[in-house]
C-alpha cells in the first residue's frame, strides 16, 4: 500500500472540522480499468482496490468521520463472469479472516446489508463473526453493501410493512417516512452526506436509493485503486465549498 504524507495522516488544516461528512458512501469503480491499464488481470484491481478501501477507513477514522459505507457486490454483480464472481467471494472470505484481529483493535464496528442470504455460507459465517466480534467498538462504523441493491431493498421494506398491515398489528396511516426507514437494511445509520462515485461514471447504480436523497455527490475520474488521501482530501474540500440547502431558500 502507497504511504501517505505525513500532512495527509491528520485532518488537513484547510478543512473544517465542523463542516465534515458524518456518513461516507463510496462506489468503488475503475478496478477493473486500473488492471487492463496495466495489462495485469481483473483480479489484481480487486485486489488492489482492497487496500485503497483500508486505507480510506482508516483515514475516516483518523479525521473523524463516524460512518463509511463501501458498494462491495451490487445485486447486479452475479452477472459477471463466475470465475471473477467466485474471486470475490474468495477475497471478501478471505480479507475479512484477515482484517478482523486489526479491526478490533481499532475500534471499527462492521455492519453488512443486502441479501446476505444468497452468498456461500462460509462467506456468511465469517460476516457473522466479524459483526459479533466488533458490535460494542464506537470509533467509526464500517457498513459493507454486499449483494445489495436498492430497489430491492425498498421492497423487502414494503413487504416487510405490508405483512405488519396484514397481520393487525400496524395501522397504514401509521407509516411515515421515519417508519419505514427503520425497515431498510441501513436502519439505525444516518444517512450519507456525501456519495463518492470514482472513474467518472455519472450515476448512482442502484445503490441507497433511498438513503441519498440529500446526498452532495462527488464524482471524480480517478480510478478507485487510485483513490488516496489527497482525493478523499479533494472530495471533502469541494463537499465543504457546497450550500446544503434540502430544498429551502
């Protein structure tokens, strides 16, 4: 992993404590493209992109950033050819086994929403494991979206509600925005005050449809193993210049 300048380890002097993200949200995009560039094998990206996501973590950490969402496996993902979808079954496995003596340590509390029904049980008891062992940590929230999508999250919500309706025990009029909030798999997290999308791509790509409402959205061309301090440290100086108005004057 690339070292970081001495300047870039605490919150840059430029930057308004005050003024910082609460909730983070990244889509990781460009790793395929870093490995082509390279003439190295999509792999490499991802593995690379491993790193870049560690680093950015810490990096929340270090600057006091409560919450850090990463798009890890989007339900669209199963699509890619299995050989790479098996990689990165392997990988998660395997960098979660890794990470979690450190994470402990480090006070990261790791959350994991989507589906996790559909991923190989192994993968599943390793999630399991990694949620128990840091519940109680408070530095910074780590929320991995894997096999989600927000469409169907929205859904699972609605069924989620309807069956309530269904069974007595909830009053339609009841339900409101707060309500149905608690029935998303990010239920309890604030939502995200800045969505970063790496490799210029311009959309959202079903992900927190709902929770990005009022999102400031930050896209850059750099590639997402590429990604470092000094970009996050661009991103948050363009998020500071920014007027959240939520629709008022």
């Amino acid at each position: 992993m690339t070292l970081q300048p001495h300047s870039l380890i605490t919150l840059p002097d430029d930057l308004d404590p005050d003024r910082l993200p609460r909730h983070v949200a990244v889509i990781m995009d460009g790793n395929g493209r870093w490995a082509r560039q390279r003439h190295l094998p999509r792999i490499m990206g991802h593995q690379r992109g491993v790193d870049t996501l560690k680093d950015l973590l810490r990096c929340c950490k270090d600057w006091g950033i409560e919450a850090l969402t990463a798009y890890a496996f989007s339900t669209e993902n199963w699509g890619r050819p299995l050989p790479e979808v098996d990689f990165l079954m392997t990988l998660f496995e395997r960098v979660l086994r890794r990470e979690l003596p450190e994470m402990v340590e480090e006070g990261v509390q790791i959350h994991f929403v989507g589906d996790l029904t559909c991923l190989p049980p192994s993968l599943q008891a390793e999630i399991e494991r990694a949620m128990s062992a840091t519940a109680h940590n408070q530095k910074i929230k780590f929320v991995v979206a894997t096999n989600y999508g927000g469409r169907r999250e929205i859904i699972q919500a609605c069924r989620s509600l309807a069956a309530k309706v269904k069974a007595g025990v909830l009053d339609p009029a009841d339900i409101d925005e707060v309500l149905f909030e608690r029935h998303l798999y990010t239920g309890g997290l604030p939502d995200p005050d800045l969505l970063i999308r790496t490799s210029g791509e311009m959309r959202v790509s079903n992900f927190l449809l709902w929770q990005v409402a009022y999102a400031e959205i930050y896209v850059t061309n750099t590639l997402w193993p590429d990604f470092d301090r000094a970009a996050f440290h661009e991103a948050l100086r363009n998020f500071q210049q920014r007027h959240r108005r939520f629709g008022r004057l």
